[in-house]
C-alpha cells in the first residue's frame, strides 16, 4: 500500500495544475463572454 | 400638375429588413426594394463588401425583431480630440481601440456582420462583439483609417454605435468576477479531493486501515482544506472581521465562527494523531457558499448592465457653430458663450438662451408639461427639452452640473442618500443565531464534560459545525436570484433584492401622468367636423415631422392612392400643399386665420370646446374653407385603467403626481379611474420629492416616473420605478426599470414580489428547523462528522431546489 504514498500526491499535483490552467484562463478573460463564442464558431467561414 | 395618378400598387418585402413596402407602378420581379433610405444603404454596403451571406444566417436565425436601420449621421465628434481622450486607448504602434456599445443587435447574424467590419472599413484589425452585452471593441491602425470612418460605417451597417461610458466601472466589475471564478475553481478543487479522501476514512471506519495510512489521509484533508480556508475561504473571515469592527450584525459572522472552529479543532486532532475531523464539511462549505454568491452577484450585474445600455444611448454630441461651420462635437467640450445649433427632432444639450429661430420645444421630460411650449430668439431653454419644429441656435449659459437638470441630479443624490438601507432578514438574524450557537456550544461542552469528558470538545464543536447557517445565506439571495432573472425575461429589470422585499407588502403608489400614466406624445383625442377630411389630413400631415402632423397621419386613415404635393411647412404655425389638386391646409387656429380661410360659426364653437376640455385644437382646411378640427392630446394607455385598478386589488393606494395643468390632471385621473382628490398636478420636481417624502415617512411608498423631474422623487421613495421609454435621470436612480410598454408590468412586478418573498420565507423557515435540529442532535452528542458532512449539504439542496422550482415570475406568456 505504500504505493498510496506515490500515488496520491501526484494525483494532488495533477489536480492542482488543472486548476492552474483555469486560473490562467480566466485571467485571459476567457470566460468574460460565454454567449458569442457559439455563434462565432459555426460560422468562420474565412 | 398630376398628383392624383391612379398607380398600380403591390406588397413587396424590403431587401434589408423585411418588413412589407408597397410598390407603386410597373416593376420588374426580380428588382429590390427598400423600405427607407437606411435599409438601401445597408444593403449597398453589406452587397459591395460581399457579406451577403449576412442575409443567408439571418433566414436561419429567424429572429422575432425587425433588423435595426443606421440613422446616416457623420459622426464627426468621434475626431474631436476631446472625444479621443474619453474614449480612445492607445496601445503601442499605433494601434487604438474603443469599446461601442451597438443598438440593434440581436442574433447571431449581427455578430458575424458586425466581426465582418475589417473588410468594411480597411485599416480595422479586429471587432470582437460581446452579444450580451451589445457591446463591440474595435481596434484599428490610427493612420489607416479614422474613429468617425467606423462609426459611420457601423451606423451603415444597420447598427447606430454610441461610445459605452464608464469604462472603469466596467472593467473593475470585470476583475471582480474574474476573481470569484478563481475562488470558486479553488474551493472547488480542494472541496472534492477532501471529500475523496474523507470516503476512504469513512470506508476505512468499517475495515481495519493501517493507522499510518489513516494518518496520511488526514494530513492530506488537512492540506486541501487549509488551503481552501486560507485562499477562498479568507472572504468569509475578511467580512465577518470587517462586520465586528463596525459593530454591525452580518450573516458572515455565524458562518466564519463555524468554519473557524471546524477548521481549527480538525487541525488539532491531526496534530495530536486521533479524535474527529471535518475537513470535509468545512470545504464543502466554503464551496458551496461561494456558488451561492456568485450567482447572486451575476444576476445583479445582469440587470445593471442592461440599464446601463440604455444610459449609453442619449446623445453625447451637440453641434457647435465656430467661424469654420457647423461641427459635431462631444458634449464634454461645449463651454458656456458657445452657440450651439439644434436641430428638430434634437434634444437640447445645454442651458442656454435662443439666439435665433422659432420653434416649438418639449420640456415634459423637466416639467411634465405635455403640451409643445413654442420658442423664438430670448426664450431660455433647458438641457433635456427637445425641439421639435424649427432649426434653432443657441448661446450656452449653463452646461453639465452647472445646468437646472444638473442641479436636480444632486437632489436625487440626496434623496438616494437619505434612504435608509434595508437590513436583510438573514442578517439581522445572525445576530440571534451567533449567540444561540455559542450558547448551546457552552452547554454542550459543560454537560459532557461531567458525561464524558474525553469527548466534550467533539461534540461542542460539532455542533458549531452543524448549526452553520449555510442553508439560511442561500435561502434569501437564491430565491431573489431565480426571481430578478424571470423579471429580466419579462423585460423587468430590477437592479437589488431589496425593492422585491419591498414591494411585497402594499403601502402608496405614486404615478407620474406625463409618460407614465399617459403615452407622453400628442395623440388625436377627439375630431370635430368632415370624417371624409381625415384621409386627405393624413396625407398631407405624413409629410411633416412635427408631432402634431405625426399625430394626424397616425389617426388616417390612410389612403395610398392620395398624394400629397408642393408641401410647405411655416414653423410655429401649420402645413400647407395640395391633395387631388386641391389646397389643403392643416394648421393652428391663429395660422388657419392668418391665411384668411372660412372659419364658420359652427367650427369656431367646435375649436372652443376642444380648447375648454383641455385639448389642443389644429384646423384642417380643404380648398379654403375650414372643414374639421382635430383635438390633440395626450392619450391615456391603453392598459392603464385595468392595472390601476388591479393595484387597487392588490391593497395599494394609487395616486398621481404630476407637473401639468391640474385640469388636466383632474381629467386624465377620471379616466383611469384614480379618484381626482388623490391627483395632485401643477407640481415642480421638488414639490414631488416633498411629496414622496412625506410618504416615505409614513408608509411603504412606490414612486413610478419617466422623466427627469421624477428622478429625485424616484430616488427618494422606498421603490423607483422608471417606466419604457424614460429619461437617463429617471433609469440611474430608479431601482427598476420597465423595458416594456404599459403599466401592466408593475401589477405582474407586485404579484411576483409578493409570490417571491412568499418563498423567501418557506426557505428561511426550512433552514431554521433544519439547524434547530441538527443542533439538538449535536447537543445529544449524536452527530458524528460522517453525519455532519451528509446534512450539511442536504440542507442546502433543499434551499437550491425550492428556490429553482418557485413560479415567482410566470414564464413569458
């Protein structure tokens, strides 16, 4: 079990840097406007 | 001269918008036609740019609403350098931006037009709109191409821009959600990976776990909630302390208390290697709670960016008249000595004093007056009137604050200031529910120290876990939450909670006549003489602007196959021209006599009669005898008297508050059924803020206005309400405001309050009995932190729920 020792803290850093990756997003503004990104993706059409 | 051509006539749709023009003449199918000069040159632009596919989204997006139309404005003060440094950044190499919020924007084929500006105007880099918001940044090269070059070609576009004001505001709200999302993705993060490891304690309860693993995972929950308690967690703590050293009474103050002992007597049982912990409930806790806020928090900002949309569009430009012409400048640079020239259909931009021209202004929106007040050289006008006839130019006395409407604004600041704040049930409460946990806390903790001493401490501090109100903070802003965003869809906007709790008990609600009660604009209340004259009147008048004639070619009937020609308007006076041949005239009753037309007996008895019941009378002549007279007033809204008397239902007194003549007001009150004693008229802006303080003293009081003279009577009354189509005064003090016509929207406002705060209660009561118990079961000594981490949420969930299934505002009908 001691296995539990490795695992676990890897598992806590994986988390951590998920949330660092949404904490940089939102400081790109990348959640600012949730409502025009929908429209804008299906239509680029150039 | 050939006016009265008989014409083929068909029904076509206009190619820009839709909307139904009639054809005249012989026409090839496949030709385009337009409904008005601003569809045409939107089309023109939107074909020679090759964005036709513009029209190809819109048929799929099938979109309710007409598409919007440019006004054809130069836009020349967006060069002005007064302009640049308001609105204008500045990044490096010569790049600019501005932020514009847009008028017309509706669906997804407005944002792909509008992302499409780039290949409008060349020397745009980027146009990123924001659809919510209707708000569009802009960036451009500064030596490519000029602001009044975009803005006019957005206008072109079919989409009038107007420059969004109070950028700081904004972006300040910006960082402040930025930072709750970050909390909240913490809370988040810490909240599960503790939970996880708490399920495998509470599995490992059941089995044997090695005792060095068990001590492993308490170390970890100890890291995640600390980490959660210190980061996010800290607002709680941060307010709580703020709270105590006001000496004022806040539901943060419980809460901290119960994370504070949660959190620290864990950390203690860590350290000393056994005893329980509620690392779980405490993150899941602070999670919860942030959620809760920030949904909250979103919902109000909702509703004040709507309003503050609205603020963006009143004119920002006057016309100033300089040695080198007439130019459009920003309002910010106007100083008093300047003249300023005011065109019809503007709205005056400064104090000021006629210089020259004659014309008719409205100053309804300053002193309720219904009725066009006519102007010539050495009248004063006032910022906010309108004019509505004839060109003017006028000699600045008096701008911004300095101006009557400036002056009023600092009254209803005043009145804002004044007004008591609401203290929320949840708060005032919390003081109760502070000193009911530490007491209990203490009784728990003395009784099981003569039980069981070695327990004692887990047990107290359970119970300061349990008895969290969580449940008890969600309740009220939940609730308001769910209920502000159904308002906003019914086009209600409600910018706080507290004018919902307001508004559910009755108490006096006062209505403005001009505007509010009545639909503001002149209408033709009665017609005296020839009916077959309206026809040829209407045909005529819709060659005219002035609201008079407007009011005469709305009343018709209108015949399409009658044409009016060789028009010719005479300011303060009428309009003249000819219709089949014949002359017609339609005019006042001083103009109709100074052309020397037959005004008979009968017509003159008639034109008193509408002057005695308070109407405006204008003469229609037909080959130069006067054959009809239209009395103008205004109209009463349709759905006035059915909602006043509804309110009346619902056990609010309604009375009338209003700047005009106080015949006229006795008169409309009559009509929508107000009893005349409680209609008071002849008021001045300070007389209704007098009025609505009295009141406010005494009772739950309601203000419901449009204009500028409303808004300091709307500041000062527990509730402001600024109805459709109302002044930028009236919408900044206002606690709601009505994005829809009528004043029917305020008995479904009642109703949904009532119902609202109805649920509030349900809510609140909920999470009282549910602490109430959890805490005697913790007293008992029967709350385990397993049990602790179950309930604690189920509490919550139950608000949640509750809170999403109420009909406080119906769905749109």
């Amino acid at each position: 079990m001691s296995v539990l020792y490795i695992v676990i803290p890897l598992a806590v850093i994986f988390a951590g840097v998920a949330v660092g990756a949404f904490i940089w997003a939102t400081r790109q503004g990348q959640f600012d406007d949730v409502d025009t990104p929908k429209h804008r993706a299906i239509q680029d059409d150039d | 001269m050939p006016v009265d051509s008989i014409v083929t006539e068909h029904i076509a749709a206009c190619a820009h918008c839709g909307e139904p023009v009639a054809v005249r003449g012989p026409h090839p199918p496949e030709a385009e036609h337009y409904c008005c000069s601003g569809c045409e040159t939107a089309h023109a632009v939107i074909r020679s740019c090759g964005l036709d596919r513009y029209y190809a989204l819109l048929r799929e997006d099938a979109p309710t609403d007409a598409r919007s139309r440019g006004t054809g404005r130069a836009y020349a003060e967006f060069d002005d350098p007064m302009f640049r440094s308001l609105h204008i950044k500045r990044g490096g190499g010569g790049v600019c931006w501005m932020d514009l919020f847009l008028s017309g924007v509706h669906c997804a084929a407005c944002v792909w037009l509008v992302e499409r500006l780039p290949r409008v105007v060349p020397g745009v880099l980027e146009a990123r709109l924001d659809l919510r918001r209707a708000m569009v940044r802009v960036v451009w090269r500064d030596d490519q191409t000029r602001p009044s070059a975009i803005a006019a070609a957005l206008d072109r576009l079919g989409y009038a821009p107007h420059p969004a004001r109070d950028g700081a505001a904004r972006a300040a709200r910006k960082q402040d959600d930025r930072a709750a999302l970050i909390r909240i993705a913490v809370a988040g993060a810490c909240a599960s990976n503790v939970m996880l490891f708490a399920l495998a304690m509470y599995a490992g309860l059941f089995d044997t776990m090695d005792p060095r693993h068990a001590g492993f995972f308490r170390w970890m929950s100890m890291g995640g909630t600390l980490v959660s308690l210190l980061w996010p967690g800290r607002v709680f703590f941060r307010s709580a302390l703020a709270a105590i050293r006001a000496r004022a009474l806040h539901l943060d103050i419980p809460i901290a208390l119960a994370l504070f002992a949660g959190g620290v007597w864990s950390v203690f049982t860590t350290i000393r290697g056994h005893g329980e912990i509620y690392f779980d409930t405490v993150s899941v806790l602070v999670f919860a709670l942030l959620v809760g806020r920030f949904i909250q928090a979103r919902q109000q900002r909702w509703s004040g960016d709507a309003v503050e949309l609205l603020f963006s569009l009143t004119p920002t430009s006057a016309r100033r008249v300089s040695p080198e012409g007439v130019l459009d400048v920003p309002i910010e640079s106007i100083a008093p000595g300047d003249i300023l020239e005011v065109r019809a259909g503007d709205s005056i931009p400064a104090d000021g004093e006629i210089v020259e021209g004659t014309t008719d202004l409205d100053e309804a929106l300053l002193t309720g007056e219904s009725r066009p007040v006519a102007a010539c050289p050495g009248t004063s006008v006032s910022a906010g009137s309108t004019n509505l006839s004839g060109m003017i130019r006028v000699r600045v006395r008096a701008t911004g604050e300095a101006t009557r409407v400036g002056r009023l604004m600092r009254l209803v600041e005043e009145g804002a200031r004044r007004r008591a704040p609401i203290v929320a049930f949840a708060d005032k409460a919390s003081g109760w529910f502070t000193a009911g946990m530490l007491a209990l806390a203490a009784i728990t903790l003395i009784a099981w120290l003569f039980i069981d001493p070695m327990h004692a401490v887990d047990h107290a501090v359970a119970l300061l876990v349990v008895t969290c109100p969580c449940a008890l903070g969600l309740a009220t802003p939940l609730t308001l939450s769910v209920a502000l965003g159904r308002a906003a869809r019914r086009d209600i906007l409600i910018k706080g909670g507290d004018a919902v709790e307001r508004l559910a008990t009755p108490g006096v609600i006062f209505l403005d006549k001009t505007g509010t009660v009545t639909l503001g604009s002149l209408h033709v209340r009665r017609w005296a003489g020839d009916q077959a004259a309206r026809a040829v009147a209407a045909a005529l008048a819709s060659g005219s602007a002035h609201p008079a004639a407007r009011a005469i070619a709305a009343f018709g009937p209108r015949d399409p196959r009658l044409v009016a020609a060789d028009l010719r308007e005479t300011t303060g006076g009428g309009v003249s021209g000819r219709v089949r041949g014949e002359p017609v005239v339609i005019g006042s009753g001083r103009f109709a006599r100074s052309l020397g037309l037959d005004f008979s007996a009968d017509m003159q008895a008639a034109e008193a009669s509408l002057i005695a019941d308070g109407l405006t009378p204008i003469a229609i002549a037909v080959g130069g005898r006067v054959v009809a007279l239209a009395g103008l007033g205004d109209a009463v809204r349709p759905d006035a008297r059915d909602a006043i008397n509804s309110l009346r239902r619902l056990g609010w007194r309604v009375e009338m508050l209003s700047g005009d003549h106080p015949s006229i007001v006795a008169g409309i009150a009559a009509e929508v059924g107000i009893d005349p004693a409680l209609a008071r008229g002849g008021l001045s802006p300070e007389d209704k803020l007098a009025a609505v303080r009295f009141a406010a003293a005494r009772e739950r009081t309601v203000m419901v206005g449009d204009g500028v003279n409303d808004a300091a009577a709307l500041a000062a009354a527990g509730v402001g309400i600024a109805v459709h189509g109302g002044a930028e005064a009236s919408l900044a003090t206002a606690d709601i405001y009505l994005n829809r016509p009528g004043l029917t929207p305020i008995v479904e406002l009642v109703l949904g309050s009532r119902r609202t705060m109805g649920v509030i209660r349900r809510n609140l009561a909920a999470s009282v009995a549910y602490n109430a118990t959890a805490g005697a079961l913790a007293v008992l000594g029967l709350v385990t932190p397993i049990i602790a981490a179950i309930v604690m949420p189920l509490s919550s969930l139950t608000v949640l729920f509750v809170s999403f299934r109420s009909r406080s505002f119906g769905e749109r009908p």
